[in-house]
C-alpha cells in the first residue's frame, strides 16, 4: 500500500512537467506517423519505430533510408552522428541513475532529448521518489510519442487542421530549461560555451552536420577551462 | 528495399541509438567510482548541451532571406519575458508557442 502510494505522488508530480512534451510529440509524431504513412508505409513502421528508437530527428531520416537503396554501413555511421549527443545525456545521468535498479535500464533506453533535459532539470521535491518520477516522466514520454507516430500512420492524409507553428512548442520547452539552468548557476561559462560552439559549427558546417562537430568543441572547450570553471565554482 | 533489407536497416537504427544512449553506462560501471574528470563534465555539460539544443531547434531559421527567423526570435522573447515574468514553465511555452502560430500563420 505504501509503495503503490509512492509511486502514485511521483506519477502526479511527474504528469505537469511532461504536458508541452505531449503538445510537441502528439504534432510531431502525427506529423511523423502521416510523412510515413504517404510515403507508404504501413502504420506498423511508425508504430514499432516509435516504440523501439524512441527518437525523433532520426526517424524522420530513417524514413528516407528506407526509401533509398540497402546501405547497412552508411546507416550506422548515419544513425551514430546523428544519436552522438546521447553519449552527453549519459555522463550527465551517470551519478543520478546510480541505485535505481532495473527501472535504469528503461531510463537509459528512453533517454531521448526531452526525457533528458526535464529528467536533469526538474525541481524534485524532496518527498517524492527521485526514480519513480523519472520513470514516469520516460513513460509518458514513450507513450505521447508511440500514440502520437501510430495514429498518424493510420489516419494518414485525412487529417486537416491549421496547426502550423505548433512545432515551435519543442524550441519553446528547450528555452525554459536553458533559462532555468542558467538561473540556478551563479556564473554562465558552460552556458556561452555551449551556444558559441553550436552557434559557430552551425555556420560552420550547416544545418545537416553540425551537432558532431559541436560536441567536440564543447568538450575542448569544457576540458581547456576546466581549471577556471572549477575555481569559480559555478557548477551545480 | 526488401522487407528483409528494411528489417536490418531498422535494427540498425535501433542498435546504433541504444549505443549513444548505453555507452557511458557500459564504460563507467556504477559499482566503481567514475573518474574525476567524467564528474566534472557531467556537471559542466547540460548547460552547455541546453544551448546546444536551442541552437539545434533554430538550425532551419533563415537569418539572412525569408522572414529573417523574426517569427522565432520574437517569440523566444516572449518565452524568456513570461519566463523571468512569472517563472511558471507551462505559461511560458504556451504563450510562447500561441505567439509563434499567431505571428506565422497571421503575420509572416
């Protein structure tokens, strides 16, 4: 009875935080399952990519690789550029996802970007169960965007409703938790750090390339003031 | 394609993201302490991964033809004003997001 209590406060203080992912993923994964759908696809594809990739720039490429001609090694090369920033949300969770149990292996498989940055931002109150709440927070995830894809591969063309723009409530939910971490630390070097070389690789390399690239810089950037990052102590 | 083909070319989607996703994991095995340096960047990074993200979202937005990305740039003001305003995340989104619908399919 007290378990099943625990796990119902961290499902509730979960559910706020993850309802613009369910704006964002319902649009997107429409978007997503109906691009598959006219493509043609069966629903089956979105549905079970939804389900098992779990991320979206991706399976939006992916549906041009099933277009094109069978190129196993190019995909993986693709598919590792593409997916690299997940090595990042990892070193990040290294120290929270200690002592979760079997619920890390489903945090870790459903660590997507949205699943990440709330996961690392949210405000957990101190009564509620720090696992069971990022367990939640996957789950709804997964779900919005399982649903989302599935739908969208079943009723296809058919829908029609002026949601242009809607999209934009991804950017929006990316600047929230950039503004809140930005205002819980006192200095902002890892912040200018990570905008500069995403902003310069982005002219650098363009849209299609330019997030390997990124990383890299960030982590020289990163590693090369660390001494001056860690003396002025702004980490938190 | 075949069907066959496009299996293989699936599981590679999925093996190649559990990869990028598992790896830390695999290579900084919870039972020994990980490594100061790998700390550090864990803690040094999401700040800067945020800003990555938000540049990555903006990646599309023509700053020298089109509209300029004003439609963008005006509503991540607005986000950032509701944000600092009443520092409540879901009005913040959502205003921003009704500001960018208005300002694409009504203004520009």
């Amino acid at each position: 009875m007290k378990k099943e209590n625990r796990k119902w406060k961290a499902f509730k203080t979960a559910f706020p935080y993850t309802i613009p992912i369910f704006a964002g993923f319902w649009f997107l994964g429409l978007t997503y399952g109906i691009y598959m759908n006219v493509s043609g696809f069966s629903f089956v594809y979105p549905m079970v990519m939804s389900l098992t990739v779990f991320g979206g720039s991706l399976e939006f490429l992916a549906v041009s690789m099933l277009l094109s001609k069978f190129a196993p090694m190019q995909t993986f090369i693709m598919v590792l550029m593409v997916q690299a920033r997940h090595l990042f949300y990892g070193i990040a969770m290294l120290e929270r996802f200690k002592g979760m149990g079997l619920k890390r292996f489903y945090l870790i498989f459903g660590m997507c970007d949205e699943t990440f940055s709330i996961n690392y931002a949210a405000k957990i109150p101190e009564d509620v169960d720090r696992g069971w709440f990022m367990f939640f927070v996957t789950l709804l995830n997964h779900f919005y965007w399982f649903s989302g894809a599935t739908l969208g591969g079943i009723v296809g063309s058919f829908l029609t409703f002026n949601t242009e723009g809607l999209d934009f409530v991804m950017t929006a939910m990316f600047v929230v938790i950039f503004l809140e971490q930005w205002m819980k630390e006192k200095r902002h070097d890892t912040a200018y750090i990570g905008l500069a070389a995403s902003f310069v690789c982005l002219m650098l390399f363009g849209a299609d390339s330019f997030l390997v690239p990124s990383m890299v810089c960030i982590v020289v950037g990163l590693t090369f003031m660390r001494k001056r990052i860690e003396r002025a102590g702004g980490l938190t | 394609m075949t069907i066959e083909q496009q299996i293989i070319t699936i599981g590679i989607c999925v093996f190649g993201t559990m990869l990028t996703r598992f790896l830390p994991f695999l290579i900084f095995s919870s039972k020994k302490p990980t490594p100061e340096y790998i700390r550090y960047l864990g803690k040094a990074l999401p700040s800067a991964i945020f800003g990555m993200l938000v540049i990555y979202c903006l990646k599309g937005v023509e700053i020298t033809g089109g509209n300029h990305g004003l439609p963008e740039f005006i509503s991540i003001g607005v986000v950032i004003a509701l944000h600092l305003w009443k520092r409540q995340m879901l009005l913040s989104i959502a205003g921003g997001t009704v500001c960018y619908m208005l300002l694409v399919q009504m203004v520009f």
